[in-house]
C-alpha cells in the first residue's frame, strides 16, 4: 500500500506540471493494480480543494517536513474519505499521529460549509462535469491495417457503421458501434467511455488512443517514406509513432526532449508501436545547431511545444490547474518560447515544411505566434489546409483562416490549434505543386474532401513526388 501512495502523488505531480492526461499517466505507470490506482487518484483530486483546506489548517507539513503536498493528498483522502489508511506502512503511523487533529479540521469545514456529508464538501468547480468526447483509435499501421483492426472488433461484436460523413456523425454513436473518421481513413471512432486499455491490441501496439485533433500534426506534415524528419518537442510520442507509420518506418525521425522521465516512457511506446526508424536525444532543441550536417537532409519538421494545454477536455485535468494556466504573464512566458522555437525551426536550411501545433486555445499561444513567425521568415508561407475543416484560425492577420482550430463543441476533438508553414519557391512560389496558398482559400473551399494521399515511397527526400491528390489542398 506504501507503494500505492508513492505512484499516486507522483502522478499528482506529474499532472499538475501538464506532463500527461491523468489517465495516460495512471496506465503508464505500470502499477499492478490499475483500477485501485485510478480511482485513488480521481477521488484524491475530486476533493484536492478540500484536502489543501484541511493539511494547511492542521499544520500537517510544518508538523511533518518530510511530506509533500502531493503526498499528503493522498494519505489524508483515504484516511477521512476513504478505507482508512488500512496499510501504509511509516506514513500511517505518521498520519495516525495527527489524527485527532485532521478529524477536528474536517469536522470544522463541515460546520463552516454548513454541510453533513463529505460530497457536500465539493464546490462545483472540484465537482464539474466530465465533458464526453468519441474514443479516437488510430490503427498502428506499422503492426496491422485498418482492414484487419475492422474485422477484429466486427468479431468482438461491434458494429461498423462505414466511413463517417461529417464530424456530427461521430457524435451519434452510442453502444457498441464504430466508424472511420471522416477526415483519418486510420482513424476509427467509438462512443464516449470505451474504455482498451485492457484490450489486447492497445496492449500490442496494434492500435493507439490518440484523440482526433493530435493526430493532426502528423497527418498534416505528411512526411514521404524514406524523408529525413525532426520531431522537435516528442514525448509522449504519439505523433512520433504516427510519423513512422507514415513513413512506413523507412527513412529517420530524429525526436527531441528535454524531460528524461518523459522520454523513457516514449522510449517504451515506440517499441510497443514497432517504430525502428526513431533516433532520441535527451537534449534542448533550441541547442540544435541548424547547420550540423546530421540535419541536411532534414525537409519536414513537427513543433508541439509545451504550452497552457488549456485545450485539453479532461474533468480530472481540469482539477489539477491551479488557475496558472490563464495567468497572463504565464501566457506571455509560454509564447515567447514558442516564438523562439518556431524561430529555431524555421531557421534549417533545408526544411520545406512546418507543422506548428498546440493544445492550447489562447491565441497568444497561436495566432500571435504564426504571426511573429511570418514576419520575421519571409521565406515561408501558410498552407491552405483542410478547408472542409469548419473551424479556422482567429481572424488575426491576413491568411490567418489558413490555420486549424479544434474544439469540443464543433469538431468534438480536444481544444487544438494547428498551422503549416511551407519554404516559398524563388518568384514566391509554393515549393510543392499540389500545395494551395492561403491566399486562394475563400475560392477554392468547396467543403469537398478530396482522398487521401498514400506517401510515396522514395529512399530520398530529394526526389519530388509524382502528381497526385491531396489531402492538404
């Protein structure tokens, strides 16, 4: 039980400085009993507010310096909330010290509150309703096909509706049916709540949980087999996998992080997911030197950068901002490193294409951003992208509907934010003929998707692709 608690406030931590969804963090965590681990954890933050009040009136870290808010969280929950600290070890004992006094501060929030029960205790920001999003399943095309995955839950006994005709379509799911996503043919649709962490192609790598809007980068950066491509900000690594699925794990992925724990356990997914192609540095980005011949044959660069992550839809990641997160100077810090490091990305000599993308929703973070950028590299321009896509940038600057936005209410996908920069030709032209400049986007959105492009295989990046359809016009 000691360990319980150890692994519970370490996600505490880790959710707090927006290293990953809760749930994400619980299932990684390879503690043996999952379900008493995520459910310690939602309830610990269920009453976070509540347990701050009491620990701090009861002097309980002053008392007691080795323990740590997260810690304390913890132990205090399942002592007045929930089993009781039934093992535990030294911190029981700890906790059982001060147990008259933690009783007497519960009882007088109670009085203070006017409440008789505990759940009475939780104001309605800790007690929020959980917004309901589709379970997004990208097909790890590396182990298996779309195909193979379809039949695979037919016989599970799902039932496969076809391909989605439009995102409103994806809301109506309900029971055990399933669709192809309108917009990601590897991209396969279930109801809210569908819960495969326990199935055994999530446990195999043959299938993803990835939400539709962070599946975008990728799909968008649309590297050909064989490119050589950076992924500048990569763990957790799910864009990484995904780029080596569309590189048909032929060429190099050159993934970059500062945070070590993070990139041990992208480490662990990409061998999961069977990516091969990946070569990961431990190392700041923005120390990269553009001109290191490692890089020159680098075209295709992916920019997911820590941000607010104000966007993301996930009740019990709501309850873990400690309202920093809309702070303006906090704003201001975070988009001055992501000017910095589009910036730095921008700055490769041979790069033809940018996918910059976030998780956030303020437009400091992204408008303003993809605003700097083009001021400051005339070199490069905004692609058209998607243009049945409804929801488009904020219109801040001219060609700012070039980019993507997401949100719950129109695409029910988290809160996103994307934008594709491409090199301009000599003369201003686009550097790829089946690119579109977003100066054209009013006249050629028709809200028609054209089919997908498959990538084509090369064993360069210096080799132009044959004319085709394409799914960035």
């Amino acid at each position: 039980m000691a360990q319980l608690y150890q692994t519970a406030a370490g996600i505490l931590e880790r959710a707090q400085r927006q290293q990953g969804a809760v749930k994400s963090l619980v299932y990684n965590s390879k503690y043996t009993n999952v379900k008493q681990l995520y459910a310690l954890v939602c309830e610990t933050l269920r009453y976070s507010g509540v347990l701050q009040e009491i620990i701090s009136s009861a002097n309980l870290l002053k008392e007691e310096r080795k323990l740590k808010m997260s810690l304390a969280k913890v132990l205090v929950y399942d002592f007045l909330f929930g089993k009781g600290l039934k093992c535990g070890g030294g911190w029981k004992v700890t906790l059982q010290k001060h147990r008259a006094r933690l009783q007497a501060e519960l009882a007088r929030l109670k009085i203070k509150r006017k409440v008789s029960r505990n759940e009475d205790l939780l104001t309605p920001v800790e007690g929020a309703t959980e917004v309901l999003l589709p379970r997004y399943v990208r097909v790890n095309t590396l182990k298996t096909s779309t195909e193979d995955v379809i039949d695979y839950f037919k016989r599970q006994n799902y039932t496969y509706l076809g391909r989605a005709s439009s995102v409103q379509e994806l809301g109506r799911l309900s029971g055990k049916q399933f669709l192809t996503d309108c917009h990601l043919r590897e991209l396969l649709v279930f109801p809210p709540r569908t819960d495969f962490h326990q199935d055994f192609l999530y446990k195999s790598g043959h299938i993803i949980l990835q939400d539709k809007a962070s599946s975008l980068p990728a799909f968008l950066l649309d590297p050909p087999s064989g490119c050589h491509v950076i992924d500048a900000c990569a763990a957790p690594g799910n864009k990484t996998s995904h780029l080596a699925a569309i590189l048909n794990n032929v060429g190099k992925i050159f993934a970059f992080d500062l945070d070590t724990k993070r990139l041990a356990t992208m480490s662990t997914l990409l061998l999961r997911a069977g990516v091969t192609c990946h070569e990961l540095a431990n190392q700041d980005f923005l120390q990269v030197e553009p001109s290191d011949p490692r890089y020159s044959n680098v075209r295709h660069i992916l920019l997911d950068p820590s941000c607010s992550g104000s966007g993301i839809v996930d009740r019990l990641n709501q309850l873990t901002d400690d309202m920093k997160s809309s702070c303006e100077e906090r704003l201001q810090s975070l988009a001055a490193f992501q000017k910095r490091m589009l910036g730095h990305v921008l700055s490769f000599p041979k790069v033809q294409r940018v996918v910059y993308s976030t998780c956030s929703l303020h437009q400091q973070e992204n408008e303003d951003v993809v605003q700097d950028a083009l001021e400051r590299n005339a070199a490069f321009r905004l692609m058209n992208v998607l243009p049945s896509w409804t929801q488009r940038g904020l219109d801040t600057f001219c060609g700012a509907r070039c980019c993507l936005r997401a949100s719950p209410a129109e695409t029910l996908t988290n809160g996103f934010f994307v934008a594709v920069f491409e090199r301009k030709r000599e003369g201003g032209e686009c550097s790829e003929t089946f690119s579109s400049s977003c100066n054209s986007f009013d006249a050629e959105d028709t809200g028609v998707e054209r089919e997908p492009v498959l990538a084509a295989v090369s064993t360069s990046c210096k080799k132009k692709r044959k004319k085709k359809k394409s799914k960035l016009e």
